[in-house]
C-alpha cells in the first residue's frame, strides 16, 4: 500500500516559511540541510501519538507557481478546529485565501489559502452541521 508518510513544501525564503508556518500551526524545525545538501528543515506537525505525518521545508529548484494556474502537485489539508481562527493566523502572517471557506454538507468547512512562497493548501475543520 502506498501510504503517504513524508511531504515537501518547497520555498523560495526559509525563514519567512518557517515564520508562517511556525506561526500558523505551531509546527517546529529541525535543520537537516547537512543531510540533503540543500537548505532542509524537517517539520514537525504535531504529536507522533496522534494521525497526521511531518515533512520538511526545502529550497525550491525552479520557479515558484503561477498566480492562478492549475495546481501542478498535489495540496496538502491541514485539520484544525477553528478554520475561521486559523484563517485569521493565516491572513495575519501574509497568507492569501485562495478559495474561500465552503461546506461540504454534513461533514467539514474547507478553504484553500497561498502561502508566503505562493504553495497552495486547504483547512478542514470537521462539522456535521455544515451546511
């Protein structure tokens, strides 16, 4: 089975990536650029006892996405428990709402928002009533 275990957000500035991030979802950083021969900081999301995974941060290799093209990747969804609270931390430390908050009836609120290094990514916060 292929499992998602790992994922990459490639940034053009680190510390602003790692500010937003850090800011955002308080996740932490561990430099493991020595292994990768490149700018690479581990993120950690969260508590191992609990679903989700980490990833890491890296220099990105070309250019950055186009402002409204098509998503060429894939777009990771964060869970949280106040999508309007994180949307405000997001919009607070530079993000930029790339779709805004929809239901999907009787199960989740869902929204898309760019980060500082223009990368694509959702908030879902489950809800029943949702609607």
């Amino acid at each position: 089975m292929g499992r998602v275990v790992h994922f990459e957000i490639h940034v053009d500035d680190m510390e602003r990536a790692k500010k937003f991030y850090g800011n955002v979802f308080d996740w932490k950083f561990e430099d493991w650029s020595e292994y990768a021969g490149m700018p690479y900081f581990g993120v950690v999301t969260g508590d191992a006892k609990e679903p989700g995974i980490d990833g890491a941060l890296m220099k990105r290799q070309g250019p950055p996405p186009e402002g409204n093209a098509a998503i060429n990747g894939y777009a990771c969804t964060m869970g949280v428990e106040d999508l309007d609270a994180t949307e405000s931390k997001v919009l607070a430390n530079g993000g930029k709402t790339a779709m805004a908050k929809y239901a999907l009836p009787g199960m989740a609120w869902q929204a898309y928002y760019l980060d500082t290094e223009g990368n694509i990514f959702g908030l879902h916060q489950p809800d029943e009533n949702a609607k």
